[in-house]
C-alpha cells in the first residue's frame, strides 16, 4: 500500500494496487514466527550448557551476531522487497530461517562457537527480512488505527516469544537438542506455506525521506527524547529477556527448565499487558499510564535485583512484564503524531536509533557479567529503567512548554478516541 510521506514526495510516486484487509491480517501474523526467532537465543542457551559453564562472552557475541543479521536484513530487503515483492521475501525469510536452525541443529556444542554464531546470524536476517515484509503489508490496518495494529502486531510477537520459551521448557529434558532444533526447523517451514497460498497484490514500497528530513528530526528535541526513550526501554527489555534464564539458574539454583518456565512467565506478562493496552489506553491519561508503567518496571528490576528466592522473582518478572508492556505502543502512537510522514514499512531516523537500543544491550551484558558476574545482569535494565523514567519526565516538560499544533493535534486525536 501506498506510504504516507510528505505531500512534495506524493505525486513523483507510482500508485500501484492497495493490499487488502485480510491479506494484512494473515500477514501480521507472521509475528509469531518473528518472536520466535528473535527470542531464540535467550530460550536455548540452558540447553547448550551455558548455565554450567561461565563463557559469557561467547553467550553475549550470540546475540551480536543476531542482531548483526537484523542490521544487514534492513539492506537486503531495500533490493529485494521492490524486485520480488512481499509473497518472495517471505518465503525468502521462511526459508533463510528453516535452513539456519537445522545448521544450529547440526553444531551444538562441543562444536566450535562459530558455526552457531553464523546461524544466529541466519535467524536474524530471516526475522528482519520477515519483520520489513509484514510492516509493509499492514498499512490498511495501520491507516485505520495505528495504536490498534501496533498492539495487535505485538501482542502476535509476544505469542512467539512465549511459544519459544515454552516448546523449550517443555522438551528440556524429553528430547535432545539437535531434535528440538529441527522441530523449530518445521515452523518456519509451515509459515511458508500459508503464505505461498497467500495472494498478495503488488505494492508501492514505502519511500524513505531524505537525509535532510531525517537531520530535520533529530534538530527538534522532542524526536531526540523519544529516540532516547526507546533506545534505552528496548535495550531494558532485551536484556532481561536474553539473560533471565541463566540469572535464575546461577543466582538462585533452580533448574533450567523452572527458569525456562519463568522466561514464559514474562513473556505471558508482555503479551497479557499489550492486550489490556488498547482499552486501557481511552480511559486513562497517556501521561499517567507511561509513568505508572515505568514505576511497575522500575521495581521489578529492583525486586530481581535483590531476590533470593523463586517468590521474590516471580513477582519481580510480573512487575517488570506488566511495566514494560505499555511503554512501546504509548510512545510509538506519539511519534506517529510528531511526525506525519511514519509509516510501518520503513524506520528511519529517530526509531532506527532506538532500535539499536534492543539490539547493544544483550550483547554488552556479556562483558559485564564476565567481569563481574551473574549479578551484573540487572544492573543495566535497574540503570535504564530509571534513565527511561527521567526521560519520560523530560518528554512530558517538553510537550507542555511547547504545546506546538502537532501537539494540540495529538491531544485532540486522543480526545476523540476517548470519547468514541
């Protein structure tokens, strides 16, 4: 479908056929698949032995090397989305994605690090090539409320990542990891089956804005905080979610699989979170819902911090799950009023930066925790969150002493979402 960019680019475009309705909700739920592979490496480590042995380096150039793959899939898909389209990247993805889990399944350790680094590559390339087809294909239902589609598309990748961590769970100890492994092989596999009897009309591929629009947003302060802002709460959430398992396992001595359970209880707190957001969102001010979602984390990260024993973490993952949870669709939708031009199929800019957030943290964790270690896990996402916190604080300043007409604007949409 057609992106939304600023009026001067609309008429040197090429309109082609919009996707339909219900081809976007068949895509978005692709998903599933892309939680899946991109909370991968937090869920196998456990299973090649990490909790037992202290090479956190290595675990932390795992997720280097995913994110890596992520970075390199934006450039990818810059050539292959406008020459094959979105039914080929898919399947493009689908495949790249099936063939690197049966490499994984073919080096588990004692084999060298680098071949599974090269696969934990392939599955990152395979989620941002998959990620950069959906986002381009759910524009109608992005156009008819972006709020909505944002917590749809999310609460479809926490359902990944749940299913991750619970088909690891639940074969921890019945069968053995190159089985496992070639069981994940099969999803990716089915998924491109469902799309190959997808019909996808073809599509103008969104058009990025110009180094000069981009400088344009970085020079306004609001866009500088909402970068930080995501910048910092991804790298929260990535963190916990990557390095929870082998924290539990070595600070408090429970099992791989009772800590596997308990990454899926976070998981479950993310996604019972984004989908309580929507209705929550038009009764309570989006102000007070980021600042109390921010508090919840903050404690949580605090309370996993300084637990001893499985209730205090419990409670700790479902203070930090249900904070998390609000923070990325309240400050996407405000973005999206800031800059009109935004549109799922491309981020650049501001949100490029953040994402960088989500993808350095994990993998600088590994350093901290070989220095220092195990407890050194929550000294990043306890720091961030509060950082993120006086962020929000700076966000919220910021907007009312400028109270500019993009502003007002925003507030009067929020008004009449409210009210309807």
């Amino acid at each position: 479908m057609r992106p939304y960019p600023p009026e001067s680019t609309v008429e040197n475009s090429a309109v082609r056929p919009a996707i339909s309705l219900d081809t976007s909700r068949i895509a978005i739920s692709g998903f599933v698949l892309s939680g899946l592979l991109l909370s991968f490496v937090g869920a196998i480590l456990p299973s090649w032995g990490y909790h037992v042995r202290s090479d956190f380096t290595t675990v932390g150039a795992y997720f280097l090397s995913v994110n890596v793959g992520l970075v390199v899939s934006l450039w990818l898909a810059q050539m292959v989305l406008p020459r094959g389209g979105i039914r080929f990247q898919l399947l493009l993805a689908c495949g790249i994605a099936a063939a690197s889990f049966l490499g994984l399944a073919l080096s588990p350790p004692p084999f060298p690090a680098e071949w599974r680094v090269l696969g934990l590559f392939g599955l990152g390339l395979g989620a941002g090539l998959l990620d950069a087809a959906i986002l381009e294909s759910i524009a109608p239902l992005y156009a008819r409320d972006r709020a909505r589609a944002v917590n749809l598309a999310g609460a479809f990748f926490g359902c990944g990542c749940l299913l991750t961590a619970l088909l690891v769970a639940g074969t921890y100890y019945v069968y053995t990891v190159a089985s496992i492994l070639i069981f994940f092989a099969l999803i990716p596999g089915l998924y491109a089956g469902i799309y190959l009897r997808a019909k996808f009309s073809p599509v103008a591929i969104a058009q990025r804005p110009g180094i000069r629009q981009v400088m344009n947003d970085f020079r306004t302060p609001g866009a500088v905080l909402f970068a930080l802002l995501l910048f910092f709460q991804f790298g929260n959430e990535w963190s916990i979610a990557g390095w929870l398992p082998l924290f539990l396992i070595r600070r408090l001595g429970i099992s791989p699989e009772t800590s596997l359970f308990m990454l899926a209880l976070f998981w479950a707190a993310l996604l019972v979170g984004r989908l309580v957001a929507q209705p929550i969102r038009n009764h309570v001010a989006q102000g007070r819902l980021l600042m109390g979602s921010l508090l919840s984390a903050w404690l949580g990260c605090i309370i996993l911090a300084s637990t001893t024993n499985r209730f205090g973490a419990v409670m700790g993952i479902l203070f930090v799950g249900g904070g998390f949870a609000f923070i990325y669709p309240l400050v996407i939708e405000k973005i999206a009023h800031r800059f009109p031009y935004y549109h799922p199929g491309f981020y650049n800019g501001i949100v490029s930066l953040a994402f960088s957030g989500g993808m350095l943290a994990p993998w600088s964790l590994g350093y901290f925790a070989d220095g220092w270690g195990i407890q050194a896990i929550m000294i990043l996402p306890v720091v961030g969150t509060l950082i993120v916190f006086m962020l929000l604080l700076v966000i919220l300043l910021e907007a009312k002493l400028s109270g500019g007409p993009e502003l007002k604007k925003a507030a009067s949409s929020s008004a009449g979402s409210a009210r309807s």
